[in-house]
C-alpha cells in the first residue's frame, strides 16, 4: 500500500498515523505528504512567481492559494494529527529569487492567546503548514528545523513576549547555541509536498544557491477561541479551519 507520505509501506495505515503524530509530537514536525491537489500549483506559479519577496495573506486575494490552503490532503492530515477547531490567520508565500537570502533562526508562533505570553508547549495547538509549490531542496533554500524546540524544556533562552508587544528585529535569533548545531536536521520538501510543524519550532531557511526561483507557501494556525490580536490580524484575515465548519 501507500502510505500518506506517497511511499510503499506494510505498515497500516493507523499505524502510519501513528508513527506521524509520534513525530510531530517528538521532534516538532512532519515529513513531506502529498497533496490531493497538485494542479493548482501551475496557477499559483503564474500569479507569484515574478512577485514581491513576501506577499502576506494571499489566501485572502488568490482564489488558487485557497484552494491549496484548503487541500483536502492538508485537512486530513491536520484533522488526524493535530484535532480540528482551529483559526487560520495569516498566510504568506516566500518568493526566492536565485541568491535569495538566508531567513535566519525564528518560530512561526507570534501569540497564545492575546497579550499573554508565548507558551512552548504541546497542549498550547499552534501549528505551521508548509507547502512547496516548487521544489524547497538543498540548493534551492531548504528548510532546516531544530528538533524538540517547540518545547520550552530544550534550554535556549526564549523571548515569549508576543510578536506585536516586542521589536520587529528581534524576530530572528542572532545565532543558536553551539551545542545545538549537530542537531539541525535539513527538511526539504518537493514540490506539491507539504509538512506540518508546531509554531513554536525553531526553524530557518537558507540561501537559494540555485538558478531558479523558489515558491513556498506557509499559513499558521491557532485554536479558534484564541483571541487573534487585532495588530497581527484584522477580521477579514482570519478564516475557521475545521471539518464541520468547511462542509457545513
């Protein structure tokens, strides 16, 4: 059988899950799945590829990044691993240009709730989904993750002050800790792929080292009941991202 990582396996597919959820819970993040929809990423090429660096929410403006954002493999695996009830408020794609910059060391996880502080835990279901709408490889600014540092518990100090009550330059850490380098772990992803992380997981991605431009897609979630700081997002970002609310 396949399995939802689009490999040969005997492992059923609870089993499969399972290993998956183990994971994301372990090291902070999955490894690349499929798609349902993988012919949307022509279109989502078209509109991006000679835009800006960074287009924020154009899950609000383009009716093709919608679609993927809502990619019935992605609501699977999300509602399989991660529970449903959640809020999606913001989006953005990544356009790298060849000898696009290094985007240094940060997390995805901007709030927990309002003004409180950040919380680096697993019951706190903050989540990041990645996609690739082209290849996200070793040379073509790859994504690299530091396992285990979406928990408070691996010991490098932390700013857990939320993204809008901090300076904006303080988002990107100067450097990780010297014991932490044998730990970085490479996670590229192919086009039409896309993995699930914590938010809280420190993450970077690196320089485009090759001769063509690299598209990313991210969008981040919080559990709907959160309070969404009105400076990170306005009401017309922030759309419901569970199961009974989309077939409804």
């Amino acid at each position: 059988m396949v399995n939802a990582y689009g490999m040969e396996t005997c492992m059923s597919l609870e089993g499969v899950w399972k290993a998956a959820k183990a994971q994301l819970d372990s090291d902070g993040f999955t490894a690349p799945m499929p798609l349902a929809r993988p012919d949307v990423l022509e279109t989502v090429i078209r509109e991006f590829h000679d835009s800006i660096v960074y287009n924020r929410n154009p899950h609000v403006t383009s009716e093709a990044v919608r679609t993927l954002v809502f990619d019935p493999g992605i609501r699977q695996a999300l509602s399989t691993l991660c529970g449903d009830g959640f809020m999606l408020w913001r989006s953005a794609m990544f356009v790298k240009a060849p000898g696009g910059k290094e985007i240094g060391w940060h997390h995805d996880k901007h709030f927990s709730d309002g003004d409180a502080p950040v919380e680096l835990n697993l019951d706190d279901r903050h989540y990041s989904v990645f996609i690739a709408i082209t290849d996200v490889g070793a040379e073509d600014g790859c994504l690299e993750m530091l396992p285990g540092s979406h928990r408070e518990t691996l010991g490098i100090e932390r700013d857990v002050r939320p993204f809008h009550k901090r300076p904006a330059s303080d988002h990107i850490l100067p450097a990780l800790p010297a014991d932490n380098a044998d730990d970085i772990i490479a996670s590229p992803v192919p086009a039409g792929h896309f993995i699930i992380f914590h938010s809280a997981l420190l993450h970077r991605s690196r320089e485009n080292l090759s001769d063509t431009t690299r598209l990313g897609l991210a969008f981040r979630l919080a559990p709907a009941q959160r309070d969404i700081p009105l400076d990170l997002a306005q009401p017309g970002d922030v759309t419901p991202y569970s199961e009974a609310e989309l077939e409804a």
